[in-house]
C-alpha cells in the first residue's frame, strides 16, 4: 500500500469513528477521504471508482 492509500485508509476510518460520535467534524474528515481514494483511483486507472468518489466528495459538500 502506498502512503497516500493509507492516508485514505486512516481518514476513512476517523470519519467513520466521528460518525459513530456524532460529532460534525466527520463531514470535512470524509470529504479528505473521498479525495485521497479518487486519487488513488486514478493512478490506478478506475475512472468509474474516481468517478464515483467524486460524487461521494460532492454529496458531502451538500
């Protein structure tokens, strides 16, 4: 795994664990994750995956 995937990996799992709080800082901590995987996506060449993190990223900001 690269660092930039466990970064993705480690946000993924802070906002899920606010989440669980309920505590607000969860939103901008998933929106980081959403960002981290579309890029990982992308280097790895799953456009629908980026695609699909992109809408995850833009559902978050609503």
């Amino acid at each position: 795994m690269s660092p930039l995937e466990i970064a993705a990996v480690v946000a993924s799992a802070l906002g899920v664990w606010l989440t669980g709080r309920r505590i607000m800082l969860c939103w901008p901590i998933m929106l980081i994750a959403s960002v981290l995987y579309g890029v990982v996506f992308w280097q790895a060449r799953l456009y629908a995956d980026t695609a699909l993190q992109a809408v995850f990223a833009t559902l978050s900001l609503l």
